[in-house]
C-alpha cells in the first residue's frame, strides 16, 4: 500500500477518531443513493441530521402556542439567541457577552462600521485585504459614501504583489504604518474566501491599534474553521455568517463580536432597535433605548425563530468535539489532499498557503482547463466550488468529510488532466 492509494485512504479513516461525526449530517446523494464527495463546505455547510427535528419543534410550538411561544415553555423564543451564546463565544475565543446572533453577514458588517467608523479630522480612510470578498469591498465603499467621503481617495486596498496570489502580512503591515496619520478603520478577513490563507489576527489587530485605527474582522472563513481568540486579540468587531463551517443552513441568521471595553462604554453608537434594548426594560416600550448589556446592544430586531434551530442542532456538535480536535483533523485531512494533488496532478497550482498554519480546511487551486475540470467533478459526484476565473475551491471540512473523499477529488482531478475533453 502506498501513500497515494485508496486503501491509505480508508486506512486513515479507520484510525480517525472523529470519523463517527460523518453519519451525523446529511450530505447531498448521488443518483444511486449513496453520499456525494462534498467539499463545498466553505460556500454551504452540510445539514445537521438534528436540524430538521429543531426547526420542527419551533414550527410545532407556533401551532400550539401561538404568541405564547415567546415566553411560555421550557426554550422559549425570547432566549432563542441567548441559548446560542456560550457555543459561539467558545468558538471565537470571546467572553460569553461579546457576541450576538443576529441579521446576516453583510448587514452585520455595516452595523459594525457604522459603529466604529467615525471618520474626523484627518482619519477618513478605511483600509481592506485583497482579494476582498465583494460585499464587503460594497460595504465600506457605501459606509465612505455616507460621510460624504470618496473611496478613490479614502479607500486602501492591500494587494498581494505583482505575480503572487497570496498577501505578504509584512505588506499588511507596512501599509497600515504607512497610512498610519488618516487610518480610522482595518476591515481584514481572518481567512480569505478565494486563497484560503489565514492572516494573524493578533498581530495584525496590535498593528491596527498602533497606527491608533480600529481593528474589524471578517470571519466568515474563518468560524468554525480554525481556533480563535478573538477577545485576547483586542479584536475591536467582528462578524461572520453561520452557513459556511457552522453548517446552520442557507441564508442562516449570522453572529457579531463586540470587544467588551466598547459594549461597555455608553458612548459607543450602535444603530438601535428594540431587540438591543436592556430585556429587562424592552417591553415597557419607554421612549428612551437603554443598550442591553454586551454585543446584544448591537440587535435590532426580532430574531428569526426557525433560522435559529439548525444554529444550536449544529453548535451542540462543535460543543461535543471541540475546535482543537477538529482542528488537528482538519490539518492532517487538508495535508492529505495537498500531498495526492502534488503527487496526481502536478499542473494544478495550489495557491493557498503550504504552512498548514497558514490556512484552514480549504485549498483554492488553480486550473488550466477549469470547464472540462468542473464537468469531470460534477460527473464523478464531487461537489466543489468555483471561482471565476480559474480557481477551484475544495474544502475538506473535519466533521464531515473522510480521507477518502480527498482520494476520490484527488484521483477524478487527476484523470481529467489525461483523458479527452
Ligand atoms: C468573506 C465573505 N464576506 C461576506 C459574505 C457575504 O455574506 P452575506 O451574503 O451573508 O451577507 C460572504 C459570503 O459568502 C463571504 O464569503
């Protein structure tokens, strides 16, 4: 048996201890009924197999309960993000009260920066990592536009250098300092969408704080994927979406970081609805918002009950592993593809980083042909993602993804490089 053959594959699924956590998700089925080879993990989580009962168990206390379903049984609604808090919280390496569970990514985001982008007297710029996820790049722009300030001038974009894929941190930096005197904020992805590369949220944080800006962070590739440790960074916000790694279904509602030193300051604007008022005075519906204690004085509004269910089906999971274990599978598993791509199928420019602590389970790879490519996939039953114009990205994702499944993505790729189109 060598490394490359497939009873190594199954071998390494034999001796892996998170292996049993597979038959807990429902993966997407091929036309005999057996699972796809999914590795579009990084795009939308598979589905808890206990999603379903979750979402039914709040579809059947709407029948029964009616209104009464906010206060009147054991999980009633008006705790329904609260319960989700100390999951979240251990995920991202916050305190308990730093994070909230609310609206999506994007709109998160702009609460975010209408929070800490302040922009006054010579601090107007905002300053983002390249590739930025489109959104995010929209976000900010529209934010710049709505102090009447010109992105062509106000906004930073770091690039990686002519001819490389990935962003040099000492480039990250180096522009940071530079920019140092009209820096208000840093809005960096802890690990991005289209390369997969991991940036170092402590240092990169302190370097924001130097040049006396704040510090955002987009952790949409990041939760759920690698360890965090958001409150010892000084992190100042971040936010993240819960479809990717934390398998809580499409268009899932998606949770916020606010730095404790922030949510504890009065002073500190939030955009405010009822939701963010202190739940001990909510509901005496006074004319003045008293900001409930914590990231929660970010909510505005009344949470979407049946997108909260998966959320806790899929956190109770991670509760039960633990990030570090999954982590440690998800470096030797994302290791294992590196090695048969390199060995099978030598023209594929892998452009995620090759230090395994430079990226999560994502390996973004670069093909010659991606159509004939993509059509092979699909037809084996490998499930991947694609990014224009070349990039494939495959994420083997350590709760439920096998070493086989690295195989059978490794060898289909590898044929498609040989036969005919
Ligand atoms: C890095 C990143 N930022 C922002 C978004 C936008 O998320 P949403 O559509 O939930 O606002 C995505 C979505 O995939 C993303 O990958």
């Amino acid at each position: 048996m060598t490394a490359l053959d497939e009873g190594q594959a199954h071998a390494l699924d034999e001796a892996d201890p998170l292996s049993g956590y597979r038959d807990r998700f429902l993966l997407p089925t091929a036309d005999d009924g057996t699972p796809k080879v999914y590795l579009a993990g990084q795009s939308l989580g598979a589905q808890p197999a206990t999603a379903r009962a979750a979402v039914e168990a709040e579809l059947d206390a709407w029948a029964r309960l009616g209104v009464d379903g906010w206060f009147a049984r054991e999980r009633a609604w008006i705790e329904a993000d609260d319960a989700l808090r100390e999951s979240a919280a251990r995920l991202v390496g916050a305190r308990p009260a730093e994070v909230a569970t609310l609206n999506t990514l994007t709109v998160n985001l702009h609460l975010l920066l209408a929070t800490f982008f302040r922009p006054s007297g010579g601090r107007t710029a905002i300053l983002i990592d390249a590739p930025t996820f489109p959104s995010d790049r929209y976000a900010v722009e529209s934010q710049l536009g709505l102090h009447g300030l010109d992105p062509e001038r106000d906004l930073i974009v770091v690039r990686p250098r002519e001819g490389e894929a990935l962003l040099r941190p000492e480039d990250l930096e180096g522009a940071i300092h530079e920019h140092r005197d009209r820096l208000a904020v840093a809005l960096l992805a802890g690990v991005n969408y289209a390369t997969g590369q991991v940036l170092d949220i402590a240092r990169l944080t302190a370097a924001v704080h130097d040049a006396g800006a704040v510090a955002l962070w987009d952790l949409a590739h990041a939760a759920g994927n690698v360890p965090l440790a958001l409150h010892d960074a000084g992190v100042d916000g971040a936010a993240w979406c819960t479809y990717k790694y934390l398998n809580a279904g499409p268009g899932a509602i998606a949770q916020l970081f606010v730095h404790e030193r922030h949510a504890a300051d009065a002073s500190t604007m939030r955009l405010s609805g009822w939701w963010g008022n202190d739940p001990a005075t909510r509901f005496r519906m006074a004319e003045t918002f008293e900001p409930a204690a914590g990231a929660d004085g970010w909510r505005i509004s009344t949470p979407p009950i049946l997108s909260l269910a998966p959320i806790r089906a899929s956190l109770a999971i991670f509760d039960e592993v633990g990030i570090d274990a999954l982590r440690a599978k998800s470096v030797r598993l994302t290791g294992y593809l590196e090695g048969l791509l390199d060995a099978l199928v030598p023209d594929a420019e892998i452009v995620t980083p090759r230090d395994p602590a430079a990226r999560g389970a994502q390996l973004s790879v670069r093909v010659a042909e991606a159509p004939r490519t993509l059509a092979a996939l699909e037809r084996a039953d490998v499930v991947v993602d694609f990014r224009e114009p070349d990039i494939i990205r495959l994420a083997p994702v350590p709760l439920y993804n096998t070493f086989h499944d690295a195989w059978r993505a490794a060898s289909v790729l590898a044929e498609s490089g040989r036969g005919p189109a």
